[in-house]
C-alpha cells in the first residue's frame, strides 16, 4: 500500500491565479515561454522557466537560470501573490475539458514508495533532464510541479472526494489554455485528511506515473542528496516526500501521439508495408484510426488506413502497442529509424493539435510522411507498469495538462 501527507502548499493569492497558473515547463519551448511571460509578470513560467527573464543567448541550463527561478520564487512571496498555507492540507484539483472531467488529490508522496516500486512507471529518462529539475528544486528548494499520478479506481475515496467538492465552494475556478476550466478545494478538517490517508496506506496498492516521469527521478534523488547531507533529520522531513496529483484512472484520458517522418519514400514502400499491413486507401479527406492495430497515414496528399494483420501482433504487452508496431513494422526495417529520441528525422505531434497539422506539416515539405495513431489505453498502461516493461518514448499524450504554479511542496524543513 502507498503512503500520503499533506502539506504546507505554496499557492497563489486568489486574485492571482488565474494570471499564474502556466502550462507545466516541459510541454513549452524556450521561445513559447517568454512570449508567454513577457505578456504577464505573474505567469509562473518566470520561475519554472526562468531562463525567460534572461537575455536570448543564455543557455535554458546556465547556473544563473537556477538562482534567478529561486529569486524569483521569493519576489512572488515577497509581493503576495503566492501565500504559504499555516497548516497542512490536502487539495483537490478538477480540470474540465470539452465536457469531461477529471478529478485528483493533491498531495505529497513518498520517495521510499518509489524506490521500492510502490510508484510505478512505464518509460525511461534521459540523465540531462533529470539533471536540470535536480538543479531547478535544489535552487528553489521546493518541488515548483508536480507529478501525473494514477490509480486503479476506489469507490470509497471517490465518494469521500465527491462529498467534499458538493459541501465546499472552490478557492479557484478559471478557464485557461485550450478553454479547460480549473477548480481548486482546501481539504481542511483533519478527520477527512486522516481518513484519506489511512485509506491509500490500507486500500490502494500502487500509484503509476502518468506524466512527469523526469520530475520524479528529480525529486527523489534531491530526497536522497538530502538524507545524505541531513543524516540526522526527522523521518517526516519534507524532502522525504514530492508533490503529486493522484487521479483514478478511469476519469483520465489518453489521446493519441502522432508521428511525422523526414525521409525519401522509395518506389515501393507500399509494397513492403503490405507484408504486416492491410493497406487500403482512403483518399484526400482525414483518416483517423477509430480502434487498436489501425493507424492513419497521410503520404502525397492521400490518406492510407494500415490494419495490422494478425499475423503480425506479438503477445507481449510492450511489443503488441500500435507505437510498438509502428516502430518495429516500420520505422526501424523501412526508414532505419532506431531511436527516436535522438534521431532527428522523426518529430511527434500531440493529439490535442489534431490531424489537420499532420497534413500540414507533410504539405509544407517539412515531412514526406505521417501517421495518426490510435491512443494508447489506460488500461495497456497500466498493465506495462505492472509488469516492471517500459513502453516506448512518446507512447502516451495526456489532456488536459495540469497547470503549475497553483500547488509548491517547501522542502525548506528538515
């Protein structure tokens, strides 16, 4: 079972949230940041990202990004647009997108139940990035986002959230990015908070990463550097947890995480698709795969629907993925793409930006070919983690995304 606290939480003042709240510092690059934030002193991407306030030559990693997000951590305290908690909460956070809505508990949870694969995850992470949130929470001395977490549903906590979200008026309702409304409750009464946690240390058996796989290798290696630097500090220390947001996974919605390829389309590469693939033309108007082992591809202005033939799906749980199969049928023997983390001929297009910039981007020459893919399925997810396999880079593609800057986990108290 998994263990939870609650926490002191760094929030915004509620005149202010809605102008802090950001999308998290890994969906942006450098240059959508700072027009972001040259637009508003308040978004929290002046911390996240601090590189923003910075000239456009310095480097995203330079030391002085680091103190400047610290810096500037502490000018918005200082001003009161972000206010420290006197007592320690649990939060509720619901986003409601296009009608749907997805509740999740706001929390801090352990780095020991990480460790021991009580937090399970499904891909791998690159040590440069873990290196650069490493850095950024050390500066900071805070955990600035927080970690997608997921569990297989609980009636009972279900209930227990529900009951508090109809007896209690939200501290925060706005609509931002992408027209998703955000909601935030305190969770204030002691016997609800002893209740929840007792709940997830007796009732729920795992937590999995749905998103922030390198925040998580980030915040639990600052835990250890702490316990190493604080050898005689308290067992609830605050640098023994991380914040997170735990949503059932049922509430929660994969899209799919499509890719457009850079390379010269021999003569006959249908041909050699219809070795694995059923290939059948659609035509000019979009395709997109309504079921697993379909996937879209747009090539020459056309539309394709490639059905993977039975013959061709594997039975282990990470081979059988449709972005498994797209990589092993065809991206690695036809296009010589290994890698695709690295390698530069492939780029990956989220599903909340829809297939219209598939076609786009094949029309403007930037790519010769594209394919929609089908969504990875919670339940696929959930399995792979089980199983301690790895799904493929860019499997999954969440919506909607969880703003940063309404919840920081001060890891100051040792």
């Amino acid at each position: 079972m998994v263990k939870i606290k609650p926490f002191k939480g760094i929030r915004p003042n509620p005149d202010y949230a809605k102008q802090i709240a950001s999308l998290p510092y890994d969906v942006l690059n450098t240059e959508e940041a700072r027009a972001l934030a040259s637009e508003n002193p308040y978004s929290f991407l002046h911390i996240d990202k601090a590189e923003v306030d910075l000239a456009k030559e310095s480097s995203p990693y330079a030391e002085v990004v680091y103190q400047k997000a610290a810096a500037n951590l502490k000018e918005f305290i200082l001003k009161q647009w972000l206010t420290q908690d006197s007592q320690e909460h649990y939060y509720l956070y619901r986003l409601t997108m296009n009608g749907r809505s997805q509740t999740g508990l706001v929390v801090c949870t352990s780095i020991d139940d990480y460790i021991a694969g009580k937090i399970k995850k499904h891909e791998f992470t690159r040590e440069e990035k873990e290196l650069d949130r490493i850095r950024h929470v050390d500066a900071c001395d805070a955990n600035t986002s927080p970690i997608f977490l997921t569990y297989r549903e609980n009636e009972t906590v279900n209930d227990l959230i529900a009951d508090w979200q109809q007896k209690q008026n939200p501290i925060y309702k706005f609509e931002s990015f992408h027209q998703v409304t955000h909601e935030v409750w305190v969770i204030n009464e002691e016997p609800m908070i002893t209740r929840l946690t007792t709940l997830f240390a007796t009732d729920i058996d795992a937590l999995y990463i749905a998103d922030g796989h390198h925040r998580t290798e980030s915040a639990v290696k600052v835990g250890i550097n702490r316990r190493e630097a604080f050898p005689n500090a308290k067992d609830d220390a605050e640098f023994n947890s991380f914040l997170s947001v735990l949503f059932p996974k049922e509430q929660l919605a994969i899209l799919d995480y499509n890719r457009v390829i850079n390379v010269p389309i021999k003569t006959d590469f249908i041909e050699e698709l219809k070795k694995s693939f059923i290939v059948s033309r659609v035509g000019t108007e979009v395709f997109k795969p309504a079921k697993e082992k379909t996937i879209g591809m747009y090539l020459a202005g056309v539309w394709y629907q490639l059905t993977v033939k039975p013959e061709a799906i594997p039975t282990d749980e990470v081979d059988r993925l449709d972005v498994s199969i797209l990589q092993n049928e065809v991206l690695t023997p036809l296009f010589g793409i290994e890698d695709i983390r690295t390698d530069k001929r492939i780029d990956f297009v989220g599903g909340i930006r829809g297939l219209e910039e598939l076609e786009r981007l094949v029309d403007a020459g930037s790519f010769t070919v594209a394919f929609a893919m089908f969504p990875t399925t919670m339940e696929q997810l959930l399995q792979v983690a089980d199983s301690g396999k790895i799904m493929p880079p860019k499997s999954t593609w969440f919506e909607p995304k969880l703003l940063s800057g309404l919840f920081i986990h001060d890891l100051a108290s040792h």
